[in-house]
C-alpha cells in the first residue's frame, strides 16, 4: 500500500525532529470515517519546527529532509511514494485546534494521527465551497458526528450562525 | 440489475453504508486503487487531446502512390 508509505514518512519526520505534531486532513482524513474518497493528494497539517536562532518557521527542513530520501518536489507538492502530498500549516484557529486535538488511528502497526470528524466537518463548513458541503453532508448522512462535540467546536470558532444556514439550505429542505 | 430508480439509490446507499465501515487499511488501499485510475483515466485523456490537437499532415505525392 503506498498510502502507507507517506504515513510512515511522516512519522519518521516526527520522530527525526523535522516537524512537531501532524494530522492527516482532507479527503484521505476524511476517508477514515466515511466510504473512501477519491483524491489526487495527501493533505497533511503540520506544526513546523522553528529552525534554532530564528524566529520565522520555514519549510526548508522538511524539504531538504524528503529530497535527501529521494522525493521530488513539484510546485507545493512533494512526492512521497508517488503520492503528492501538501505540507500545510494551520491557517485559522480552527485547524490549529485541528491539529492539536487529532486522532489517533492505527494503520497495519503504522500510527497515524488524523483531524477528528467533527474538525473536518468544521473544516468543511469554514470553507463552504461546494465540495466541502457535499462532504459535510457525508459526515451528516454517517452519522458519525458527535453533536455535543460539534456544536462545542461551532460555538468556539464563531461558525454556529454559518452551521444554521448550512441546515436551512440543506437540510430542512428550505432556502 | 434493475432500472427502478428508489432501488438503485438504495442499493447506491447500502454500498457507500459497506465500504464505510471497511477496516481503514482496506479504505486506504481502495484509494491507492483510485488514485492509479484517475491517473490512467488523465493520460488517456490527454494523449486523446494531444491526437485530436495534432495538426494534420497534408498528404504528398509520395504518400498517395504509396
């Protein structure tokens, strides 16, 4: 499984020191709570390590890292065991939280650290394009979100107004 | 196989409802799988584009006798 490449790359640049905490988000996360779904690419939410006497993070580490063991780069990709994969840093304080409260899963004895399906589907929600609205009624249709925990998320990240015209537009058949 | 459109969207729901709970290492090597389709399916496309875009030879006095 080449997928299972990429997992245990990336746990070896954890524990190699190259970048702190990770979590698998996108499609592929979202592939460990619903029906597998297709995608071209690997994202991957990482919290980068500060390089000693600088203050700005930067990707270089990583970079140099994979290309030493033979990935290629193309454009923001880096290709891990043919895979394209996005190394991404959390843009909003949602996916920091993402990051930071991410699950752990095993994979075939490789662990595997992936955003939680309430984060994804807030996630989802934040970004309202309408891929994200079709996943996030996927998560809904599932039923694997749990309500207490979702609506703590929305309340947190000022997305509950967002949340109620989502279930307007989409789910009570109104709008 | 049947052309009654409730059964279809049933049987479409009772397959995403089993390949949801696969165990996850059977999902990720379902995505493998098609991501190499998409890949296929892309190259097959594109030499299909490129065969299109090719601007025709005209044919010469050597060709037509041949």
């Amino acid at each position: 499984m080449k997928i299972k490449e990429v997992l245990t790359t990336v746990n070896q640049m954890q524990a190699d020191g190259i970048i702190d905490r990770y979590a698998i988000g996108g499609a592929v996360g979202a592939t460990f709570y619903l029906e597998p779904i297709a995608t071209l690419d690997v994202d991957i939410f990482v919290a980068f390590r500060p390089e000693p006497g600088k203050l700005l993070v930067s990707p270089q580490p990583l970079i140099d890292y994979l290309a030493a063991r033979g990935c290629r780069m193309e454009g923001e990709y880096l290709f891990i065991a043919d895979w394209p994969v996005q190394f991404l840093p959390p843009p909003t304080p949602l996916v920091e939280e993402a990051l930071v409260e991410a699950v752990s899963f095993d994979v075939e004895g490789v662990p595997t650290r992936v955003v939680s399906a309430e984060h994804l589907a807030c996630i989802a929600l934040e970004l309202g394009r309408p891929k994200d609205k079709a996943r996030l009624l996927q998560f809904i249709e599932a039923g694997v979100l749990a309500p207490a925990r979702l609506e703590a998320i929305l309340a947190r990240h000022h997305l509950s107004d967002k949340w109620q015209k989502f279930e307007v537009q989409f789910l009570r058949g109104e709008g | 196989m049947t052309l009654q459109l409730l059964e279809i969207l049933q049987s479409k729901q009772a397959l995403r409802r089993r390949l949801t709970v696969l165990p996850i290492a059977e999902k990720l090597r379902l995505l493998d799988e098609l991501r190499e389709r998409s890949q296929t399916i892309g190259i097959s496309r594109a030499q299909r584009h490129a065969a299109v875009e090719r601007p025709a030879i005209p044919p010469t006095f050597v060709d037509a006798v041949r």
